[in-house]
C-alpha cells in the first residue's frame, strides 16, 4: 500500500525484508558480469553488510526518482521511502501535501536545490524576501543559490519575535515581484522567535503571483507547525517546505525532505539533482519507521508534547528561584527562553562562561545568547546574532523539548543548570562583600583625611 505499517516490525523482518530488496540488484546476481565503470563493486565486507549491499545508490543520472534498471531493489527502497515520508508527513498534520522525496542532502543544500529549481520559472529575479532568523545554513543556503537575501528584521511582540508582515509587503512593492524569487519562511526556531505568520505570507504570496519556500526543518514533530504548513496552503500559496531526517526521525545526519502541494513542482525539483545519489538516507529513514510504525511515531509525538509541558514549567519554577523568568513565547511549540538579565548585569562575559560550564558538565543542545554579539555571515553583518534581533532586551538561555527527549533529560538538565546558577550567584555575593570592605575602608580614609 506503500503506507507506514501501523504496529512497526521486528529487527528480523525488517533485515529480511532488506535482502530481498538487495537481492534484485544486480551487483548480487550470482552470475553476473559487470563490465562498467559504476558495477557496485565494493572492497571491503565490513562497507558491504553496513549498506545491506544495496550498493548501486538511488536515481540515475539525470533524475534523483528514475528507476535504474539494473538496481531493481534500490530503486524499489527509493519509491516506498518517499511514499512511506509522505503518509507520515500527512500523519503528522499535512494532510493535503500530494508529493516529497527524500534528498541526500542536508536541510541548507536541499533549500538550494529549491531555489535553483525557482531561477528557470523566474529568470529576472535576483532577491529572496527572508524574515530574519540568525541560523547559518538557511541564510547561506539563499548566497550559494546565487541570490540577494532580502532581510526582514521581526517585530518585538510582548517577550516573542514575529513577522513583520507589513516590512514584508512595502518590500515586494519596492522591488517589484518579478525581481523577487521568492519568500524563505521559517517555522521550527529558537525562542523568543517564533515560526513566521504563515498564512498571512502564503496569502501575500499568491497575491503578489510569488513562490513561497518554507524552511521546517525540525517542524515535522510539531502539529503547531504542521497546522501552520497546512493552513498557509489552503488560504494562500506555499510552494514547497523542507524538514530534516535526523532532527525530525532520529537518524544520521546526511536526509531531508522536499515536499509539496503541486506535484508537478516536486518532480521538477527533484530533476534538478544533478547525478544518482546516496541510499543511505532513504535506508535510515525506511528502517526507522518500519521499526516504529505509524503508532510508535504517533508515540513519541505525544511525548514530545508533554515533555515540552514539563520542562516549561520546570524551567519557570527554576528561573524564579534564581530571580529570572521563562519568556513569555506560547507561539513556538518546541523551544523555551529563560532570562539572564541578572547574570548578564554582574559581569559581561558571565553568560558566555554559563554556556561553556553548561558544556563541560554534558549539557547539549543549551543556547546561552548574549547581547549585542555581531556577527558576519557572507560580508552581511547581523547585530546582536543569535538572538534574531539587532537590540533584544536581554540575554537568556535556550532549551528544547525535541522528539526522542526523555524525563530523565529534563531533570539532569534542570539539576545542572540550577548548580552553574548557584556558582554564579555565591561569586556574585563574595564580589559584592569584597566591593562593600573595599568601598567602608576609602570612606574612613577618605574622613581620616
């Protein structure tokens, strides 16, 4: 049926189920006499059993989805991955997306490979419109394409950052559309950001006749960010979003997936990929959600929800302890910001040594994002990176309730933190007595004299 199974298989089933794909390839035909360049020789065993010998990659050289005739098996693993993604795209919110493929790239290169596609629709254009959100790849991703990032700084709303949806339109007007190539969206991101207005772009987008590229790389396990993909396409236009593999289903880096409402469009996208390409994704992701099945992946989406509860109000509790406080963001589903005003107050370089203990003490993934950092990123300087804004009005910490987090995490994270805070504090104290000696013994100098 080409549908994630509900209940996920067992290791045995999935491995069989591997040889008999691998088997159909012809570099493991018993009698088979290979005398091309590309015959899916390999050296070593160890290489051979890690790839399941399905050696022969995906694609052909002109189109990522072709089938290859003498890679039966691999081009059969390459349909039912894309078609497998797609039912859990739609399982997950998106349920009128008509077309994705999975892409050996990155979540960065894949938006490249969208722009380039959008550059032979509209040849005069040389601007992309980008709602600021200081993460490297999405901006690079715009400069290697060979286009002008456009950027639109956001609007502070309370504690959260948010689309400057007018700075977006008086934009488009003073350019001109033909000139514009498209709008590069976001919806997974850091807090006090939040995702982009999506409907509202969508809907500017199809007014103004502009393609509208939407960057969701870790928004598959969010039905917030779903909702929104899903919305912004009924009401307006979004052309294509991309999510990551291994931030969305737990696996290697190297995946991502380009899907979209206009299959068509897809398709074109995916004949852009010059050259066959690696299996090794489409392999990750096809066994990942064999194992779990559609119920398990539902699973760990119900888990992630209630663990991101936890740890908002964990981290609440905790930031009131230390005389902080968790902003105000009820706008994004997945990341937390916590205050560190006080820190950031008592000693300029204290909340960058906050990051570097939370480091050391094996705390991944914990942003400390101090301000007023520049930055520059392919001769653009962005003020105050990191934060998404040139001037926000204090630094703080993030924290991220992402598939697969456990409690366990939560509460090791917390203990930690509250530790380095504590250390924090008790230096502070000791520089405050020292400052109060050192300031009583100059006023009885001062009236010695």
């Amino acid at each position: 049926k080409g549908k994630c199974p509900e209940d996920g298989w067992d290791e045995s089933t999935i491995e069989l189920f591997l040889h008999e794909l691998a088997i159909m390839d012809s570099n493991n035909f018993l009698g088979n006499c290979g005398v091309g360049e590309r015959e899916g020789r390999v050296a070593s065993g160890l290489v051979a059993r890690r790839h399941y010998r399905l050696i022969h990659g995906i694609g052909r050289s002109g189109d990522i989805s072709a089938v290859q005739p003498k890679a039966a098996g691999s081009s059969l693993l390459n349909k039912l991955t894309n078609s497998v993604v797609l039912d859990i795209i739609k399982l997950a919110g998106v349920r009128t997306v008509t077309n994705c493929f999975v892409v050996p790239m990155a979540t960065g290169m894949s938006l490249t490979l969208c722009f380039l596609t959008l550059r032979h629709k509209r040849p005069k254009a040389k601007y992309i419109i980008w709602p600021r959100i200081d993460q490297k790849s999405c901006f690079k991703s715009m400069i290697t394409a060979g286009f002008e990032p456009v950027v639109i700084e956001n609007v502070l709303e309370g504690d959260e950052l948010r689309t400057d949806l007018e700075a977006v339109e008086a934009k488009i007007k003073a350019l001109g559309a033909e000139s514009i190539l498209c709008v590069h969206s976001t919806t997974s991101c850091f807090a006090p950001r939040v995702p982009d207005r999506l409907e509202e772009l969508a809907v500017i987008c199809a007014n103004y006749d502009i393609p509208h590229i939407v960057n969701n790389a870790y928004g598959v396990q969010s039905s917030k960010c779903m909702h929104l993909i899903q919305q912004g396409a009924r009401v307006g236009r979004i052309d294509a979003f991309v999510q990551s593999l291994d931030k969305n289903f737990m696996v290697p880096v190297g995946g991502a997936i380009i899907a979209g409402f206009n299959e068509s469009f897809i398709q074109e996208i995916s004949k852009m990929y010059p050259g066959r390409a690696s299996a090794s994704p489409s392999l990750d992701v096809l066994i990942t959600l064999l194992s779990l099945g559609a119920s398990g992946y539902k699973q760990l989406l119900k888990e992630r929800k209630e663990m991101f509860s936890y740890l908002s109000s964990e981290l609440k509790k905790l930031a009131d302890n230390h005389n902080e406080r968790l902003l105000d963001t009820p706008h994004n589903p997945i990341s937390l910001a916590m205050s560190l005003k006080n820190l950031d107050e008592n000693n300029d370089a204290a909340v960058t040594q906050l990051g570097s203990m939370l480091f050391t003490r094996q705390v991944s993934g914990a942003r400390v994002v101090p301000c007023g950092s520049v930055q520059t990123v392919n001769n653009y300087t962005f003020k105050g990176f990191m934060s998404h804004a040139n001037d926000y009005p204090c630094a703080y910490l993030n924290a991220a309730s992402a598939i697969g987090i456990k409690k366990q995490d939560v509460d090791v994270f917390l203990k930690r933190l509250d530790k380095c805070l504590k250390t924090f504090g008790k230096e502070a104290k000791k520089e405050k007595s020292v400052n109060e000696i050192s300031n009583s013994n100059t006023g009885t100098e001062q009236l010695e004299d």
